[in-house]
C-alpha cells in the first residue's frame, strides 16, 4: 500500500506531495468544531441533496457540501449515504483536511477530498457539489467542449476544464479522489472555473452559495444534454464571451426563483 | 446606464425609440386597473402555468399571460415567482407598458415586455407564453427551420422565425428581454406567427386564446422532438403549406379535449 | 362542400365511392343496438385507455375501440374526450358505419371510420387502437421501414406499411381520417398487417383481442425507439421473418403477464 | 414438434444434447427442496424485482433469481408473473434443471433455463437477472462493443460477449431460451463475464450477490444510454483494462449505498 503511494507520487505529481503531508500530519488529532451553524443552513443542505436527486443530476451517488458560514476551515456535509436519504441528523462537518470532526462512527464519502481540497484553493467558494450527471458524461470522455447554448447556463462561458485523473496521478487508478494529492489536483483543473468535468467518472460543480451551486449543476445537466442535441443538427451558436459574461450576471440573480420551488418540494417530502 | 441605452438605440434600433419613451413617459404614474375579471378567467391562467409545467415546457422559468377581457390595453400575469407554485393571489394586472397597475410590492418578471409588446403588435392575441422549452432551445441555435411533422403542429406552417437579440440591441446583452425595445424587436419577429424563437434563450408562442396558446406551447416542444428524431433518420417529409393550413384549422377546434385533461389535473394538485 | 367532395372522389378515389354511398344511405336512420355487453369488457375498454396513457402512447389525443362480442357489425369506443379520462359511461356504441347508435348528445371522434371501416375489412379484427406514438411519428414521415429489433415486437416482421392520405384522397387535406372513404383507404393500406403508420399523423394497430392490441400499441413505440437508436450506432440486425414468425408466436402468448399488471394500475386511480 | 427439435439438435447443437437429455430425465420426479431461507433473503429478491422496475431496467417482463444458500443445487425466483406484481409468496424454489420443486400449479418463465444453467456453470454466480432494458437492446443488435465509459460501470471492463442464438441453435429460433441447452449455450457464451448481451432480446446480468446484480443491471442500462450519447459527440475514450479493473473493485465496495436506498423505495410500496 505504502509502497503504491510513494511510486504514485515520484510518477507525476511530485507537486502533490504537499497537501499530503499535511493531511497526514493532522490526521493524528481529531479537528476541533467551528461551533453549531443556523439550522436553516441545515436545511438548505438536506433540501440540496433531494434537489439534485429531483433534478437527475445525483441517483444513489453524488454530494454536496457547504462551507462552515463561521469558520471558513471547516464544511459540511452527509456522512456516506445515498442523498435522496440525506436528513439533518447525518450532517458531519470536516476540516479542509476531510477529517471529520466528530465522526461518531459515521462513514465518510471517499471521495470528500474534493470539497477539502476545494475549499481550500477557493476561498470564493462556499459550496461545491460533486455528480455523475448523466448527460454530462459523455462530454467528459469526449473531446467536444461544453460551451453554453442558452443564457440559463451562460457561467459556463469561461470554458469547462475536464481533470483527468491518470494524467494527474501519472497512471491508472480507480478513478476516485480518494487523497488530498488528487483532490488538490482537481482543484488545480477547475481553476478559478465554476465546473470542471472528470473524465470517465462526472463533474463537480461550485459556486458562492449553496442555492447558486444547485443551479449550476441542474443547468450544466441541462445544457449538455441540449448542446448534444444542437450539435445533432448542424452547426451551434454559442453565446459570445460578452453575452455569456452579461447573461450569467442577470441570470445569477434570478437563482432564488427555482430555489423556492425546489426546496419546497424537497422539504415537503 | 444612460450612455448605453442610448448608444444602443443609436446601434440599430432607431424605429423602436417610440415605445421606449411611451414607456418612461407613462412610468411616472401608476395606470389604472381595467376592472376585476372573471375568476374562472384567473383559474384558467393558473392552470395553465400548472399545465405547462407538467408538459415540460416550462421549469423553473417562463411565464404565461392573458389580454384583459374588459380592456385591450391591459393584461394579467403572475408576479415574479416558479409556474408550479402560481396561485390566484400572484395575478398582477399590467398595462402595455408593462408596469403593474397595484403590484403591491410584488416584483415582476424581467421580461414582462415580452407580453406588454406583443400585446401592443397583435390585437388578435389574447393569450402570450415565453418558455425555455428544452427540445426548442437547439432550434433557435441552428440553421436548421422548425417545421410541422405532423397535424398537431400544423400550426407552425408559415414559418417559424428566430429573433437573434444581438442583432435586434446591435450588441452584445445579457439575453433578457427587459425593456420595451427589446420586447417590440421581438414582436416584430414573430409578425403575424404564432411561435418564434428565440436564439440561445428559449420561445415565445401566442394565440386566440389562453386555451390555444397552451396548446401551441406543448406541441411546439413535442414537433421540435420529433423533428430532431426524424431528421436523424434521413429526409423528412413535412407537412405541406395546404396540409399544414387544413390541419391547423381542424386540429384547432379540438383543443378543448386535451385541455379539459390538464386542466383537471394541474387544478387537482 | 358537396363540390370538395366529389371532386375528391373523382380525383382518385374512385374505388372508394361504394363505402361512403353505403354510409350516406344509413346516416338516416339510427343503427340499432346489439345489445349490452359483459361489463368486464367496458372495464377492459377503459382500462385499454388508461394503460396507453400510463405507457406513453396516447396524450389527451388518441382511441381505442372493441369490437361488439354480440354482432361483428357494432363496435365500441368512448365519446370524444380525452383517453385519460374515460369511464364505463362514456363508452358509445356504434355501427360499421361509425354511426352512434345512441349517442344521447355525446360527441364522436372525428376519426371514428378508422375503426369502423377496419372492422369491416379485417374480420379477424376485435380491436383497434389510433394514436400518435410519438417514437413513431419519425419514421411515418420518414422512407426508413419500421422493422422488428427485438422479440416483443416480431409482430412487426411482415413488414409496416406507411398510409399517406394525400395519395388516397388525391391531393392536400387536414390529415384526419374523417369519413369512410378515408378510413377504408387505410384499411386497404394496412391490408392483412396488425400495424400501418400515418404519414404526418400517427398510427393505427389492430389485433385478435383489446390485450393484444394495446400490447403491440406499447411496443411498436418501444420498437420505434430503440430502432432508431440502433441506427444511430450503425448497421442492424434485424429479426429475420423466421424469426419474426415464431418469436411473434411464443411472445403473443405471454401477453397476460404485462396486461394483467397494466390493467391493475390503470384501474386502481 | 419432435421433429423440430431433433432437427435442431442435429443441425449444430450437438454438444448441448448432454443437457437436454439430463432434463429429460430428471423431469420425472419432481426435485426435493433445499429447505427454507432467511426471509430477508426473499424480501431482498421481491424487492430486487421492484428495483428493476423502478430503475427502468425491466418492464411486464424480465426475472430476478437467487441461488440458494443452503444447497446450490437450488435457485429462487418468483413464478411467471410481472417482476412489480412479486411478492414473497410468488418466490418458488427450482433445481439447475429449472424443475420447480413444489410448484401447486404456479406458471414458470418460460426462459426459467437462462437461471439454472448459469447457476450450474458458474460456481461464483449467486444471482442472475435477465432482462430487456431499453438501451441495451441496440447494442445486442450492432457490431458496436458496450464497453465501460466511467466508473460506475467499470464492471464491463473484461469485454460484454453477445449471444446469437440463431448461432447457438442453428437456425432461426422465437428467440427464447426456452430450454437447457440454449441455457447451456447463454452460459458459455457468459463465460466468466459479468454481463452478456443477447441478440434481438435482451441481456443476463450475473453477480456474486444479489445487491451487485441489481446494481450491475442498472449501470449496465445507464452505461449503454451514455456510450450512445458519447458516440453520437465523436471518438470516445474508455476506461482503459487497468483502470476497469481497479474501479470494478473500488465501486463494486459501495454497492450498499444505492441498494439501502432502492431497497428502501421498493419496500415501501
């Protein structure tokens, strides 16, 4: 085990090496809580776990997490577990290590180390989803950009980077970001972008606010399954860099709208 | 904000200057109600943003809208809130200038001047619905024309038009039909159609009645695809312009047996 | 009016001209009735229209008819409403002629002489279904033959031949099969086969009983589907007619197992 | 009808012959149970079957069977009946001939012999589905390989076989495997895969555990929709062997997250 470690890292992600370290130096002591959160910020998380599954960007797979509103080292997030089954009760929180603060015997998603590392590279960001939205897995094993064909999907003007974890891990792997390195890796993709694309495997998907993640992510599904369709018939007019810039400023603003919809169908359940 | 506007009414639209100023002249003064209306009216036009929701036509977003039975100049549409939670209580009644006439505090939507425009336009048009319906969003960014398969989207024979709003503002925007000028380009589109669409964003469909213009709405989206499924397939035969007229008109006086079916289901709910 | 008419006939038609004589001849005086029917067969009949709507083959448009257990001259089918909403009290019963036999103010489907003139073609025949399946729009517009992918719908084996109203009626109309010399060209299109596509309409599909009607209703659209699908990812292999022979065979003789499921669900709303 | 068979067995099936005439013998005396299982065994294949519906992966047809723990001589799978009507008392026990050991007059599939040859040439095999989920059908019917293209579906890796059945038969057939020797020959095809796709029909499903066929089942549909799609965008690139193999392992370590959830959803009916 150790030695498949230390050849993944002398591979190709020397630069890795770091957050590592650090990861495994904190592990040692459980990570102290920020403190208790409003419980509306726990609802808002619960209703975006059944959002996504209502919207068909998560199925039995997927998460969503927030950022601790008091302390910006810390997040939330679902113990493992489907997110159609999410309740305010399995809500753990995690350092930007991913260490769990108070486990309690709740198993972890493996692949938390994409919000830690996330959030740890994004002070911007205050929630990042991570899905295997269907329509937007083949544009992840493809070479075909997804670009933005309508306004509701105008933040991905920028261009949508796409990670791919063997060239980050300098060979193959499971295709989990199951450690800090990987995670750090993804993050380094995103770059400042609100979506990144992982090859053969999905997408995540951030933004400044819970509300606002949501929506990037049930629009991002949307927008590829309509680009591939555009692209079925011919040629496609994108949204020009302005028009994408402009589109996503307006449209950003208008979030709360399906939010209110969604969160009340979510919670009435 | 000033610059701009005027820059953009120097760009290109010079002929639609009229409306803008009949607009900031009346925007000083709050215009008087055109007095209450039937309310099986009202239930009528909150079925109907019910209904488009369950058709998939509208999500999140999109609006519907009804001319004043009592006065030409007015019209009713909810205030700025999801289709699926429209109630009796959200009605707002708007001149065609699209200011509200007691909002109360209610926000409208952005792109109320879709409907104020076209209600200026088309006296024949009483009822007005802008969507995103997803199968039409390819259309309006391809080459390729939308055109009727089959006799429940006769209705699209002459024709149906794509407004390109950069063309229409002389530059780039951030999408939104949010002022006068960009709602009367729009209806210049459309001219005497009963769908046009538009590029990157979505459609605006129209009709005799509140019934029709519903109507119109689920079989555009449904034509939009069955087209895209036929045209993978190879040559399509459309209806022609005579088959399209003779159908339209029939297929017309039958709406009343789908809607009494949606109808009852979205008033149930 | 009476013009059109015999201008139609004249046009090509001719061989048509002995039905809709038959028809003109009977309209006079009402059909008499052979009798009540065992209610099992009405509650078959609704259940039929609710299950063609649970599985996606009709919307608020599309009939399916039976013919009468007591006199192969009377058939039965709802009034003109929507198929979602059909009850044992709207089942009408009409003559060959598609003559109400006492349509107490009850509307018809204008459609109607699709089923009447089939029933008077087809002995074999015990029940009809029209709709407008929407996976089979596409190839009813297109010269790519529907042909059997799969076992459950070999039915398809011996070919589906395509209805084009123009050709029958010699020219342009609004597409509806409206009278009886219309109703009897497509039955002579669809000769000895269980199903016939319309071009820009739908289709029609027959079979020995109402189950087995409805059961080749659900998979010819299923077929439709996943034909094109297949098409997409290149050459086919379709069942050969041997194939399609027997396989129609064995799986026609398993058509309880879904029906039974079907006919529970669509009863117990 | 025996002259049919023995035509078949001599025109290329010669070494199946061995299968058929164990059959033959055996079916004499009816087979000795096993004895009763753990009911939450047969609450975990009733709900297997609910599942599969749920998940669009079978329809009025299909079958779900278990291997007993107490003999694996012996399977269980709910008699001839549509997989959302199973429940405990539809659960009857069989021997790897497919002979149901106290049948009281219940119905078997007919294709009962896909379960019990695969359960007698597969050891490790301790559940089997056989179904016909919809985007799989296209790919039995192509020269185009389903091959894994992201994690979730890694399972595929080793390459999906497709059976013939005309091959296997020797001529034209209905297409069921409608006894032990064209189980026999399903099974060899299966080899030691996973899944095998069968021509013009549908697939097989094999695991190690119920809860992984199940989750094999609807990765296998959701990975046949998506290849589809990724296809359609241009060159797709896979999950390489060694990156199947590694994901296989890892995912196939999470399958209780969506079975609790779709266990959950299927019980609670």
């Amino acid at each position: 085990m150790m030695t498949t470690r230390r050849h993944f890292i002398a591979a190709g992600a020397v630069a890795l090496s770091h957050a590592m370290i650090a990861r495994v130096a904190t592990a040692q002591t459980p990570p102290a809580s920020a403190g208790p959160v409003d419980p509306a910020l726990i609802d808002d998380l619960v209703a975006a776990n059944r959002i996504l599954v209502d919207q068909g960007v998560v199925d039995g797979y997927g998460h969503v997490s927030v950022r601790h509103p008091g302390d910006p080292q810390r997040y939330l997030m679902s113990r493992s577990i489907a997110p159609e089954l999410v309740t305010a009760a399995d809500i753990v929180e995690y350092d930007l290590d991913s260490t769990a603060v108070d486990p309690r015997g709740r198993t972890s998603y493996l692949e938390r180390f994409i919000h830690g590392e996330i959030y740890r590279a994004r002070p911007d960001v205050k929630a990042v989803v991570h899905n295997h939205s269907p329509s937007v897995i083949p544009f992840g094993v493809s070479t075909v950009p997804l670009k933005p064909l309508y306004h509701m999907s105008a933040f991905l003007g920028g261009g949508v980077p796409v990670f791919d974890i063997k060239t980050a891990a300098g060979g193959p792997t499971d295709m989990l970001v199951r450690n800090a390195a990987l995670g750090r890796a993804l993050a380094t993709t995103l770059g400042a972008r609100p979506v990144a694309l992982m090859r053969g495997h999905g997408c995540v998907v951030v933004g400044p606010a819970i509300q606002m993640t949501v929506f990037r992510s049930v629009y991002t599904e949307m927008n590829a399954r309509l680009q591939a369709q555009a692209m079925a018939l011919g040629a496609v007019t994108y949204l020009d860099d302005e028009e994408a810039r402009l589109a996503g400023g307006s449209v950003g603003g208008t979030v709360v709208r399906p939010w209110e919809l969604w969160r009340k169908k979510a919670l009435a359940r």
